[in-house]
C-alpha cells in the first residue's frame, strides 16, 4: 500500500510545532490563597449587574465564594429567578438576586437569625 500523506491540518501542527514560541508579556501571578479558603479573587472589567444599574460604567472586582443552600431555599430562589422572568420579561442571574440581597441587608434585618 502506498503511503497516505499527510492532511493540510497535521502538516500545519508540526511546522507550528517547530517554529520557537512567540515572547509573552509576564503578567503577575495571583496572590496564593491562605489557608483552605474557599474564596478566590477574580479580577475582571465588567459592569455592575445588579438589577436595576444597567447602564452603568462602572467596573467591579468580584470574589468568587461558595456556600450551601437547603432545597428549600434553592428553590425559592430559582422561584425568584422565575418570576422575575414573568414579570420584567427579562432574565436575571442568581448572583444578582444574591448581591441584590445583601446591599439591601443591615443589622436590623438580621434580627431573626
């Protein structure tokens, strides 16, 4: 059997492969987490997204952080989320119910805990 050449793609991939890699601007490496922290800095140049505030300019860091809802408040919120939807006719993201919540949150409103 003669011998198959090679595909335009392979042929690409190895001289890509042998050219020397392009010089890349060192950017900073992120900060090490302390401890068994679940909360990890992400840095990104978006809008603010809370509900209400389109239109804004202005950028936000945002912290990613875990935590543990029961089924029942899961679903609730995925009820909010629903709703929201029926009545604006526009969706809305569980971290912006989230974040929602808790710039309105004070001391007075953690009274029942």
């Amino acid at each position: 059997m003669p011998e198959r050449r090679k595909s335009a793609f392979i042929r690409a991939t190895q001289e890509a492969q042998l050219q020397p890699a392009p010089l890349r601007a060192q950017t900073e490496a992120p900060p090490p987490l302390q401890g068994e922290s679940t909360v990890q800095s992400v840095e990104r140049g978006t809008e603010d997204t809370v509900p209400g505030s389109r239109g804004s300019t202005k950028k936000t860091a945002f912290k990613k952080v875990s935590f543990y809802l029961a089924p029942e408040q899961e679903d609730k919120l995925s009820e909010l989320e629903a709703a929201f939807w029926q009545r604006h006719k526009r969706r809305v993201n569980r971290n912006d119910i989230v974040r929602y919540l808790i710039d309105r949150c004070d001391l007075e409103s953690l009274q029942g805990l």
